[in-house]
C-alpha cells in the first residue's frame, strides 16, 4: 500500500502463535494492539494458531500487523500465506524474511557481500562440536540456525559443556551453529523504512548481569541496563548504524528489522551477529526504546510501521 488510512481499513494484529516465543508474541500484540486502537485504528487481535488464515480474508481484514515472534512468524510462511490472501503486512517481505530467521544463509550472505560476521561452523553431532571448539577457540557460542531470543543457546567455556549445548539447541532445531564469541560491548541498532527512506535508529548499548543477555533477562527482568544514548566512542555510532543499514538490505529486508551486533573490545571492530525482522514491542524491547530517543512514540511507532506495510507482489 503506498498509503494508510485508518478509516478505510481493518486491521488484524497477528500475535501469538505456534512458536517457542508464543509467550512474547502476546506480549508484543497486546501492546501493538491498545496502540493502535488509542490513535483510532479499527484493530482487531488474531492468532494464527488458533484460527485459520483464510478467516483474514473472510471477515474483510485489509492489512496484517505482524507481532509473531520465531518459526511460522518471522521466517516467511505467515508473509507467503498472506501473499496469497492479498494482505498486506509489516515487516520484510518473504525471502527476506526465511533467509532472515536462518542464522546460517545470512552469515553466507553477509560474508559474500563483505560484511564483518563472527567465524562459525555448522555442526550435526556432539563430536563435531568438539571440533568447532578446537578451531574457534574458548569461549563458544552454540545456538539452534532458526531460532530467536537466545532459546537454545549456550556460551561454552570449556570442551566438557560440548556435548550438553550441542543437545539442547539439537533439540530446538536440526541445524546447529557454533560460532566465535566477540568479547565487548553488545548492541542493538532498529531499521525503520523502505527503499531511500531507510533509516537506522539510534544504537542501545546493553549491559546484562554478567554479561549474559538470556531469554530471562531480555524480557522478565529489569536489572537489564539500556543505555540510550550508547555513550560509544566519537564516529562509531555512526559506522555500526551505516553497517547495519547495509546488513538490512543486503538481506532484501524493507519496513523494519533490528540488527544485533558485537564489538570487539580490543580492536573496535563491530560484528554483525543476526536480524530480526519481527522484532518484540513488549515492555522491555527494543525498537521502541530506540525509537522513543529518536522522539518517536510506542503508538506513533506502531502507526508508521502499519503506514509501511506491503506485499511482495502487490498488484
């Protein structure tokens, strides 16, 4: 659509889900959800796993919020499905967003068009693990490919964890990553726009308890710190945001997505880690945080990402 007007549409806020972050996914909706109805937004709440798609069209939605977190939301089946109804949706487009969610395909992409990546491995086995540990080095991260929020992710310190963090993200999906640990600063950086209009938003430097930004202490805790502005050495603000800005479209990625990215302490080198193109709107995410620095409200934010919605091949 090249423009959003709310008398004329009905608009589905699709939260939820089947995936391991069904639990966030209504956290997200809710919020997308009374945003979008304080501005005046006929908004209605619908989850995939508990209806079919095919009522979208049947009850004259016109347009998709996607809050849906994870695999059979963020990974490109839900935006093909809703290709094929006609609606148009937030957030990347299809191949986008299933090369997007597969930690693998964007690092092979990102590497191909000279993007800084951590080194990784993909390993099938315990005993590959072991291997992966040899060559990258202590500490490790192993992580499922095609999942979000840290689920099934392990920081190996030693060759005795191998076997357990090999397990556990096996467990969540059959490709499984090993890859470098970046000792230094984590951030954050969101991407909100399409085609010249893109624009990264401010960087949120993140301090975890120890360093450890889990599942638990991304979204059920408040010891967490956030700091906006990054307070980051003079210029690189400025080099990560240019950095992921290319990462956003060398993806094919458009509306919105926030990159994750690592920087080397010793060296100041930032290293892209993934994207999310379903980002979370809860009470402790990012995007708004980000946003509200750049003197975007939470429903000011969810109004334009609706004003982007899209399809791939919108006729």
């Amino acid at each position: 659509m090249s423009a959003f007007d709310s008398k004329l549409q009905k608009v589905a806020v699709l939260m939820g889900g089947a995936s391991a972050e069904r639990e966030v996914s209504l956290m997200s909706g809710a919020g997308v959800l009374q945003a979008l109805q304080s501005l005046g937004v006929n908004a209605h709440a619908f989850d995939p796993s508990q209806r079919n798609l095919c009522d979208l069209k049947t009850e004259g939605f016109t347009c998709c919020f996607i809050a849906l977190h994870g695999r059979f939301g963020e990974d490109g089946t839900v935006q093909g499905a809703l290709e094929l109804l006609g609606i148009p949706y937030t957030g990347p487009g299809v191949m986008a967003s299933s090369i997007a969610i597969d930690k693998l395909m964007t690092k092979h992409i990102w590497r191909a068009d000279g993007l800084p990546t951590p080194a990784w491995k993909k390993v099938d086995s315990a005993a590959a693990t072991h291997v992966a540990f040899a060559e990258l080095g202590a500490p490790m991260i192993v992580k499922p490919a095609r999942e979000g929020s840290t689920i099934g992710l392990t920081k190996v310190k030693s060759v005795e964890q191998c076997d357990a963090a090999f397990a556990l993200a096996a467990g969540t999906h059959d490709d499984v990553l090993c890859e470098q640990f970046i000792s230094g600063d984590e951030v954050t950086v969101p991407v909100l726009g399409t085609g010249a209009h893109t624009r990264a938003l401010p960087v949120i430097r993140i301090k975890a308890p120890d360093g450890n930004y889990d599942y638990q202490n991304k979204y059920f805790t408040d010891t967490t710190e956030y700091l906006v502005p990054c307070g980051l050495p003079d210029g690189e603000e400025a080099h990560i945001q240019a950095l992921v800005l290319k990462a956003f479209k060398s993806l094919g990625c458009r509306g919105w997505a926030r990159a994750d990215v690592m920087i080397d302490a010793a060296t100041r080198q930032p290293y892209l880690l993934e994207i999310n193109t379903s980002p979370g709107m809860t009470s402790h995410s990012l995007v708004p945080m980000s946003a509200k620095a750049a003197g975007i409200s939470y429903p000011e934010l969810c109004l334009q990402l609706l004003q982007l919605s899209s399809r791939d091949y919108a006729v």
